[in-house]
C-alpha cells in the first residue's frame, strides 16, 4: 500500500491530509516538495492522473503567480510547467497519490476519497472541524 504526499508543512490543508492519511494506518513517503520538487514528467503525470488542467494545479496566493505574469490566457502548458518547476511554490498543495487515483487535496478530506484503507478512528482539523467520528466515518 504505497501511499505518496507532496508536503508543505507550513500549511494547514497539507497538515491536516497528512494527519488524514496516518488516521488511516498508513505512513506515507512525504515529499517536501519545496525542498526536493517533482520532475516534469511526475508534475505533468499528477496533473494529469488528477484530472486537472495545469492552470488549475497552480498556485496563486504567496507565490510570484502575478509577478510572472502567470495569469496571461495566452501561456501554454508548457510555459506554465516550466515556472512551476522553476519556483516549486507555483504547485498547489498537496498532491497525494495511491494506486486508487491521484488528488489535489483542497480540501484536506479530498484525500479520503483516494485512500486503500479505512479510517480508524475519529479525526478533527486543525481548525476545529470534526471530519471522522468515532467509528471512523466521514462526517459529511
């Protein structure tokens, strides 16, 4: 059961899917991916198995998006690719992937849709909000 998340730790939705994926049993390899980004074909290949369009796996807020001028219509893929891949802070978070599919975790319960194995117990984000009860079941 290989489960793989690309991490912001200074982020709460990638927290919160991370302590998803661990309410579930399972230890993921977790990729720092501002500190060891992904390469191209893995980007594209997330982006992709996600069902996303590239635009919609970048990211806008706290990030050079606008100073890139990233918001032209008339960038192609490619061109966003590269800027994702040269300021890693472009790709939106987190990303995890499973043998079951491929998400963008916005929000962090996304996850649970993706996840070869149950929760096993309650769970509640970081904000307060209960996701899992007690018997492991999604809430909402």
């Amino acid at each position: 059961m290989t489960v793989t998340i690309y991490h912001n730790p200074d982020c709460g939705t990638s927290r919160n899917t991370l302590a998803m994926i661990r309410n579930a049993g399972i230890e993921p390899t977790v990729i720092e991916y501002l500190n060891t980004p992904p390469d191209r074909q893995t980007l594209q290949a997330m982006i992709r198995d996600a069902g996303l369009a590239v635009r919609q796996a970048i990211r806008e807020k706290g990030t050079p998006y606008a100073e890139l001028g990233l918001g032209d219509p008339a960038l192609t893929d490619d061109q966003l690719l590269d800027a994702m891949l040269a300021h890693p802070i472009l790709i939106n978070r987190p990303f995890v992937v499973t043998e079951p599919g491929v998400r963008l975790c916005r929000p962090s319960e996304v996850v649970l849709d993706i996840l070869p194995a149950p929760q096993q117990g309650a769970f509640t984000k970081e904000d307060g909000e209960a996701v899992i009860d007690a018997q492991g079941r999604r809430i909402r």
